[in-house]
DNA sequence: ACCAGCATATATCGAACTGATATAGGCTCG
DNA sequence: CGAGCCTATATCAGTTCGATATATGCTGGT
C-alpha cells in the first residue's frame, strides 16, 4: 500500500491539496494506520497527474499561501477500486521502545523510568487522538469501524503499560549497571 | 532505530552471521516489532566492520555454503549503550487492510469476506509464532516482557477481529456495488 | 533415478520513503 | 516588534525494501 494509493483514498473522498492529505494522515481518519510524510506526498501527486488519474487547479487565497487543490478522475477512481482488489501488503509495526525494552537489565533506572513513561504518555495521546476524531467526524461506517478496531488496541496497549511497566524498572534496578562506571 | 542498531543488539547477545539475524527478525525474539530485510542488513554489517564495532570471520562449513560469522567489539558495545541511551524513534504501525478496510461498501462482498478471513489468519499465524517463541526460548526477562506484551496486544486483535468482522462484511452487501457492472 | 523446489548463505540494485531543509507570506502572543 | 508558529509547496540525501542473482546441498515426489 503506498502514497501513492493512499492519496488516491483520500481523494476519492473528495478535493483536497498536498498539505491536506498529509494532515488526514497525521491527525485524521487514518492517522492511527497510515503514515506519509510531504517527501513521498508532492512527487506522488504530480506522478499521478501526469498519468491522467488526478487533475489540479491552483487556488488563491487572502492571507494564506495560494494552494493546489487536486480532484480525482473516473480513470483515477478506476486505478483506486484496481489497488483494492489486488491482494493487501503485510500489516507493519515497528517499536523502538520495544527494542529498549529488551535491555532494560543493562540500563540505569532512571532511564528506564523515563522511558516507560514517554511510551504510556504516547500511547494516551495516541488513544486519546483516536477517541477526538470519532467524536468529531461524522464519519461513515467504515471509518467507524477502522476507528472502533485502533481504539480497542490502544486501549489495551495502555492499560497493559500501566499495569507491568513497573516490572521494566525493576528488571532495570535489579542489577547495578554500568551507569556506575561512567 | 536503524538496521545498524537492530545488528548492534543482536550481535550484543552472541555471535551471529546476516542471514540469522534476518531470522531473528522475522521468527526470533524480536519478530514483532523488527523488521529488517537483507538489502539494509548486509550493507549495514560492512560498514559497521568498517568502523571497527563488529569483526568478522569466515567459517567454511560441510554441505552448507561458507558464511561469514559477526563479532561486537567493545566499541560495538559501547556505540550500543549510546543507542540505547539517545531519545527513541516514534512506534509505527501500518495497516493495508484497515485501509481497504474503511472502503468495504463500495467493494464486492466476496472480497471484503475473503481479505477479512485472510487478515484473521494473518492475526492468528502470528499470535502463534509469539507463543512459540515464548515456549521455545528460555528467554530472559526483557524479552519475556516485550513477548508478553505482543501476544496480549495479538490476542486482542484477534478477538476483536473475530468479533466484528461480519460487520464488515455486512457493509459489503448492504449497498450493491460496482461489481455488478464487470 | 532424477529433477523440482526448498533451505542456507551472501550480495547488489532500483524504487520508494523518511526526515531535514528551503522558501515564503501572514498571524499571534508576550 | 520580533520570535515562533501555521499554511503551503518543493527538493534532496540517506535509509530501507523488495526483487533478483549466484552457488550449493538436501528432500520429496513421480
């Protein structure tokens, strides 16, 4: 599944411009599963533009820079509905707390601690995120239901965080570490 | 948290050649939250020997090809607590079918039925593959921990994927879809 | 008996993507 | 009244993926 389809979704929904499509990634409908940073998002829509499947038009505005709204074509929503019948990538997540994790024995306490804390605090603002945008949008049943699926997940994420990040800072305390030598 | 420092962490545990830490990546402890394909590890392993934090030897074996067996060097070892110590990379999760997903009323039914059927067992496959590991591997507390962490996060998703999936699938045939037109 | 396919093992390359940076106008708040 | 932020587009270097190449031996089916 890359940016490129991805901008397609977005804007089989309707109009939108570069900068839009990135904040619909960030904080929007798809924030909790998708991710697509302006690097990938400008040079995909001009490659979809120049393939017929997108066209734009430049709008200006008081006060703000003029912008480039992109809408989508019949031969457009045509290449979209063919990405969604082709057989789905693997599902990614990738976790450097994880990662940390693994080696909280050799690490200071302290470090631990903070770090644990960092990830709880994530996982509440990332749940919290996923609870403002099905309060806000009125969304459509498919969107209530990828919604219902990332907020059960990071409601379970959190409170198991909260219920055995204190075993990580254990582990961390058990053994003196080489902090000690620094 | 690079390819670099994922090779600093395995080879921190023990010896390993590139092809087993791909492994590791993708059935060892680490199968959850890494991935790592051999394009990234095999450049990376040069350049980490390069700057004198792996060494490496050349083990010929009978009926296997040679293979090239990676050691940390105390600078490795060193450059590892580094990595553990600077600020952690965001977590990321990306899910192709939870953005097919948000489109299951235009889709035709036998194809939302067979994509939510497959990610199931996608789900159940890997729940599976982290209670393996977790009975296989005599592991230490860390990686007990982040392998607890996986498989209640999995279990979830496995259940909540079973639950309410039909409601997808529902979506599907609600509406009569495009399908009708080919 | 033989061959297809799979596992082990290393390596490279193009395409995709991220993260940082550049540019530029206008707004807000101390 | 200026620092910093929001809107908005764009590019670039570096990282990573996915596919492919190469080589060898084992295993299972016909």
């Amino acid at each position: 599944m890359n940016v490129r389809t991805l901008c397609l979704s977005i804007l089989f929904e309707g109009e939108a411009t570069g900068y839009e499509i990135r904040r619909k990634c960030v904080e929007g409908e798809c924030a909790y599963f998708i991710e697509a940073s302006f690097g990938s998002i400008y040079p995909a829509l001009n490659k979809l533009e120049q393939e017929g499947l997108v066209t734009s038009r430049t709008q200006q505005q008081s006060g703000k820079p003029a912008k480039k709204v992109y809408s989508i074509t019949d031969a457009g929503r045509a290449a979209f509905a063919d990405e969604l019948a082709a057989p789905l990538g693997e599902d990614v997540f990738r976790s450097p707390f994880l990662l940390f994790a693994r080696y909280a024995h050799i690490l200071p306490r302290e470090l631990v601690e903070t770090r644990a804390a960092e990830q709880l605090d994530k996982l509440v603002q990332d749940r919290k995120k996923l609870d403002n945008v099905a309060a806000e949008h009125g969304s459509k049943a498919g969107d209530t239901w990828v919604l219902n699926y990332g907020r059960a997940i990071m409601e379970l994420a959190e409170r198991h965080m909260r219920a055995h990040m204190h075993e990580l800072i254990t582990m961390a305390r058990a053994e003196p570490n080489k902090d000690a030598a620094e």
